[in-house]
C-alpha cells in the first residue's frame, strides 16, 4: 500500500517498523535449477512472468523478494546496468524461512547474499541484501543519496551512491516487524525497549513468540512512501525542514494510552 494521510494515522508504535529505500517494484526471485529466473507480478494476466532485463544464478530451490535496481557506474554514471536487492526471502536454498521473524530472515538473506556472491559468474548481475533500520532511525537511510543526471534520463534523478556506483531511488519502504495486536515500546523511566498488547493490555520486557511478523504478514502490512522530485530538496538537506518532512508521519502517531511496566 502507498504511505498516505489515511494509513499514516492507524500506526499506533514507531518503534514497531522498520524502514529501507526502495529501488523500484517488488519482484520474485525464483530457482529450481543452478540457474534463476526472474518473474514479475503482471497484473494484466494475473501471473508472474518472465523478466528479460536481469539474469541471476541461485542455489536451487530458492524463493526470495527482491527489487531491481538501476545502477550508474563511474563518476559521471554514464555505465548503465541492473542491480538485484534482496528484500525479503521465502525459501533459501531448500529451506523454508517464511515463518520465522522478520529480523532473523534478513539476517539469513544477508548470510545467503554471500553465498551467491562467492559462487556466482561475474557475468551475471550483482546480488545485494537490503539493510533495515528502526523507522526512527531514517536519517541513516538517506545519507548518501544525491541528485544528479545520468545516462538514459533528460531530467535529474535521486541516487544513493556507493563507492564508484550510484543506485536509483524511488522512495522508502515501511515495514511492521511486530506482529498486531504487539507493539515494541520504549520505557521513558528505564530507557529499555519492551513489548505491549493493544488488545489485553499486558507489557512485558521478553520477546513475545506470538509478535513474530512472518512473511505474509510483513509483505501485506509494507507501506511505500514515494519520493517525487518536489522533496528531494528537503530530503538531501539535514535542518529542521528537512526534520519535518521526513517525520510528518511519525508526529502523526497517537501513543496508545496503556498501563507501562513501569507502573507495574
């Protein structure tokens, strides 16, 4: 769904999303050979399809979500080509991930990216896990980005830059890794984050098994906040207006009025 006024007003705990910039639409990774296909949700036929622009190699039986990104290499970017995201993973390899948390799947996906990495031919393209951080942390997700013009685009474009290289930006992606009725809180007397039904009103410091955010969950709750060219100004300067933009949403949040450990 699309980060808007609606949606933003029903998140009831910041410290329950995670967030990462997105590179463009959420494709499915899918191996049953040595070699990998790429499919793309057409909502035309309803199916994934085949996509022709990236060609990957995998373990087989592998299943993982991903974006395609576009990258410009060198200083003047003028090298074009596609750069394979890891988002999120289903299946690695022949074991099943989809129902473990959503922390302990990225850490699998990041282990999994290095695998591919050392066993792929360099002809195919690059295989790169995303880095989630804790929404209120987005500052560290936007640094780095810059505006600039590249080859193939008669206006200029929002990049993160890394290294010698410079990937496409399309927005940032919001995602629940506490599972509802749970919220992740932080205590304002012990400074220590803890955990708390909205529904039966109970807190506690330990991790609830139930809160786990499998992938069906994280995938249906994921929010896209687009960056139009209007806000990539506020978005690349660090001061108070840029503050503002970027925790509109987040000052929009009601805290749940709730009975903390605290007060236990």
């Amino acid at each position: 769904s699309m980060l808007n006024a609606d949606n933003v007003s029903s998140f009831s705990s910041k410290y329950s999303w995670k967030c990462h910039l997105s590179y463009g639409e959420a494709v499915l990774l899918l191996s049953q050979g040595g070699k990998g296909g790429v499919y793309v949700f057409s909502a035309e036929q309803q199916s994934w399809v085949r996509d022709q622009r990236v060609q990957v190699e995998l373990p087989r039986d592998t299943i993982v979500e991903a974006q395609i990104a576009e990258v410009f290499q060198g200083e003047t970017g003028g090298m074009r080509t596609h750069c394979i995201v890891l988002t999120d993973g289903i299946v690695l390899g022949g074991q099943e991930i989809y129902q473990k948390p959503y922390s302990e799947r990225q850490i699998l996906l990041e282990k999994f990216c290095q695998t591919v990495r050392k066993e792929s031919y360099r002809r195919w393209q690059e295989v790169v896990p995303v880095r989630p951080v804790r929404v209120e942390n987005f500052h560290s997700v936007t640094s780095g980005l810059v505006v600039q013009h590249v080859k193939g685009h008669s206006a200029p474009r929002l990049a993160h830059c890394m290294k010698d290289k410079r990937m496409l930006v399309h927005g940032m992606l919001l995602i629940r890794h506490i599972k509802e009725p749970w919220n992740m809180e932080l205590s304002n007397k012990l400074k220590k984050f803890y955990f708390f039904n909205a529904k039966t009103r109970e807190s506690q410091y330990q991790w609830p098994a139930e809160a786990a955010a499998d992938f069906s969950y994280t995938r249906t709750s994921s929010l896209v906040w687009p960056w139009t060219p209007s806000m990539w100004t506020q978005i690349l300067q660090r001061d108070p207006v840029t503050d503002k933009l970027l925790e509109s949403f987040l000052n929009r949040v009601q805290p749940v009025k709730q009975k903390t450990v605290d007060q236990r």
